[in-house]
C-alpha cells in the first residue's frame, strides 16, 4: 500500500478525513462488507478508493470506477497490490462495455446526488446485476441535508425527497428496502454473554421517553434487488462503532481548549484590572477647587 494521501476537496471522502463524515462513509461500506462475501463487486464512483479496498477483504473480486484519472491513479496506486481489486477510469452513467449481469453486489455511495444523468446510472446498474444480486445506493435527503439546514452543496448537481429517491428505484428494481442514516449519540447496552433476543430502542425526546429510533435520516441507503428473496438476509438495524472513538477525542479535545482559553481571558481581564489599579495608584491626586 502506497503512503500517498489525496487531497480532501469536499467532493471525495478519503479516509484521513475524521469526526461526522468518517462515521457516515465508513458505515456505508462495513455495512456492504458483510454483504460482499465471495461475490463479484462493482463500486461505482468509487473515488479514493479506500471503500473498494475493504470489499476486497471479504469479496471474490471488486472493479472500482472512477470519472477522475488522478483519483484512480491513486486509488491504484494505494491500495492495487491486491489481486483480486481493480481499479478503472470510467464514468459511472456510461458502463456499456461491462457485460450484463456481471455483478453480485453493486455499491454506489453518495453518488446519485453528484448526476444529472441519474435514470441512466440506473438502467446501468439494472443490466450490471446478476440474477440474485443486491444493489446498495444511497443519496442525502435533501429536505434534512438542504432545505433543514440552509447549507448548499456546491458539488451536488441534483439532491432528491424521498418521494423522488423512491420513484426513481421502482420501474428498475422490484424488490427494494430503503434504510435511514444519520449520525447519532448512542449508549450502547449489550449482552455479554451473547444471551437475548431482539433489539430494544429509546428515543429520549425532551421530557417523553419514546421506544423507537425514528429520528428523521440525513441520507437513504437502498437496497435494491430483481428479487424479494434476496433482501431477506439484510438486517434491520446496522451499527457502526469506532472504537478510537474519534469524535469523543474531538469533542473533549475543544472542551479543553476552551477551558484554557477561559482560564486565560480571566487571567487577562485580572492583569487589565490590576495595572488599571496601578495606574490609578501612581496618577498625582487632581487639584482642589
């Protein structure tokens, strides 16, 4: 594995990136890790390539594609000393020259939104997938990650609502489950003996207590497939957990910054008070009437 870093632009994850946006990237392909076990695996936009690389660790094979030539030199360059990972330059909406039903696994992550042309990407990734195959795609909710926050993504060229998403998938793909991500503070509460059944979910909003997680997702991952048979082994809850917990060492990280800086501006305002009194001690007394 090369040592090169890419740099981070804003429109392509790479893993040196940390905090939010390292979680909700790196979920997606643990998620599809699992999935690609012994199968034939297309990562569409595949970009720095850090993805593809961990597909490869459990898949028969895996075809990154990337539009950007100096993205997948990288991309080869880091991660190509593994024999069954490969990288191309191709666009993700022209994929002719691939033959049909060629993939067991298709994942395309955070891609959608970058198109214009997303009916065609979809007719591709349709005639790509083999008979019992799975496709997982995802894309931001644009009524949470735009119209909720005010904040336009300069290199997003089409965001989808739901509806949208949804209508989009349907005459390609008839079997279809859609997931919900978002970023969340979680205790996590879990068996040590591996006894139980079941997953037991609180919502703790305001003064309610609520048994449920539904709380409104940042970005949608469909699972898509040619038959309802093949979802059935995808679970209904799917955790992802960093265990340098990054964002903690982030958050505790500015906490003690600004604890200093506090200490440090009453330190400040201390010193200005005590040479106004040293002024004010060394100034002669003002004349009488």
């Amino acid at each position: 594995m090369s040592d090169a870093i890419l740099p981070f632009t804003g429109e392509r994850f790479t893993p040196e990136c940390v905090r939010e946006i390292a979680y909700e990237h790196w979920h997606r392909y643990a998620f599809a890790r699992t999935l690609a076990r012994g199968r034939r695996v297309l990562d569409a936009a595949c970009g720095e390539g850090f993805g593809s690389a961990l597909l490869a660790g459990t898949a028969v094979s895996v075809l990154g594609v990337d539009i950007d030539t100096v993205t997948v030199a990288h991309a080869r360059a880091r991660y190509g000393a593994a024999d069954n990972l490969r990288f191309d330059v191709a666009d993700a909406t022209m994929l002719d020259a691939l033959p049909s039903a060629s993939f067991d696994l298709i994942v395309s992550f955070e891609t959608l939104e970058h198109v214009q042309a997303q009916e065609q990407l979809l007719d591709g990734f349709a005639r790509l997938l083999a008979p019992g195959g799975l496709l997982l795609v995802s894309t931001p909710d644009k009524r949470q990650y735009t119209d909720a926050t005010g904040v336009t993504n300069p290199h997003h060229v089409r965001e989808l609502y739901r509806e949208e998403f949804e209508a989009l998938l349907a005459p390609r793909f008839s079997a279809r489950r859609l997931f919900g991500q978002k970023l969340a503070f979680v205790s996590l509460l879990r068996s040590l003996d591996g006894a139980g059944q079941g997953v037991h979910e609180s919502l703790h909003d305001g003064d309610a207590m609520r048994e449920t997680l539904d709380l409104a997702p940042m970005y949608f991952l469909a699972a898509c497939a040619h038959e309802a048979a093949v979802l059935d082994r995808l679970p209904g809850l799917a955790l992802y957990v960093d265990a340098d917990e990054s964002v903690y060492a982030d958050y505790n990280q500015n906490v003690r910054s600004n604890q200093a800086a506090a200490r440090h501006i009453a330190w400040l305002e201390q010193e200005v008070e005590r040479l106004r009194a040293q002024v004010a001690a060394a100034s002669p007394e003002s004349p009488g009437p």
